[in-house]
C-alpha cells in the first residue's frame, strides 16, 4: 500500500496482484510456461493454466472485433 501510494496509483496494488500481472503478460508474449514456471511460485506447470485462460479471453475479444468486420 505504501509504494502504491508512493507511485500515485489509483488502487492499492499487492505483489500478488503485480505477479499475476506479469505472469499474464508474459503468456500473452508466448513464453513457453515452462519458462514462466520457476519464476511464477507455482510447483507445477498444470498451474499456470489460469493465465492462458486469462490470455484467451483476451483473444476472443480481438476475434469477435475482427470477425464483426468480415465482409458477408
């Protein structure tokens, strides 16, 4: 709280919340998880899952965008 204050962030921001962040990020770059995976605190890649899924939501939202602007 006191560094998220500091930086005049609008919402308090945890170093979990700034991990799932990155993590997210780093998904939506392509890294391979098992790239992420010694850096993320997980034990196993099987829980990473939760950021591709955040990931693929993002996609789907790009895709329904695009395919709303196909020519039919």
């Amino acid at each position: 709280a006191k560094y998220s204050e500091e930086a005049k962030l609008a919402q308090s921001l945890s170093p979990h919340k700034l991990r799932h962040f990155l993590l997210t990020w780093l998904k939506k770059q392509g890294i391979d998880d098992a790239l992420i995976q010694p850096y993320s605190g997980h034990e196993s890649r099987k829980s990473l899952e939760v950021y591709s899924r955040l990931a693929i939501t993002d996609a789907q939202q790009e895709y329904n965008e695009v395919i709303n602007r196909f020519p039919i």
